[in-house]
C-alpha cells in the first residue's frame, strides 16, 4: 500500500499497489477446479466490498448474493 518511485528521471511518479484476494479451499468448497474458482471470485467480491485490499474465505452466503 505504501507508494514507490516508478523510476522515472525526475523521481515524481509514484504508484502504489493493492491486492484482494478471495479463497476457495477443496475439497470443502468443491473438488472441481471451475467451481473453486467460481467460489473464489465469490470470495474476493466480498472483500472487495469491505474496503478493498483485503482477503476473504469463501462463505455460501455470498454464492447466494
């Protein structure tokens, strides 16, 4: 989260970067690899909309949502 120098000449431009990330873990969330990662997408909507930059396992409710 904490921004870095993009290399640039003058040294002004900065990025900074963040990850969500939604997990799906087999065989309690599917054993089928489409449905893990169906699971997981479920999963990092969920922490994405608790702020971004976040983790979040996958919970059926939001399968539902």
């Amino acid at each position: 989260a904490e921004p870095f120098g993009t290399g640039d000449r003058e040294g002004k431009e900065q990025v900074a970067i963040t990850a969500s990330i939604g997990v799906a873990v087999a065989p309690d969330h599917g054993t089928q690899f489409e449905r893990l990662l169906a699971r997981a997408d479920a999963a990092v909507r969920v922490a994405k909309e608790n702020g971004r930059g976040r983790w979040s396992f996958f919970d059926r409710r939001a399968e539902v949502a």
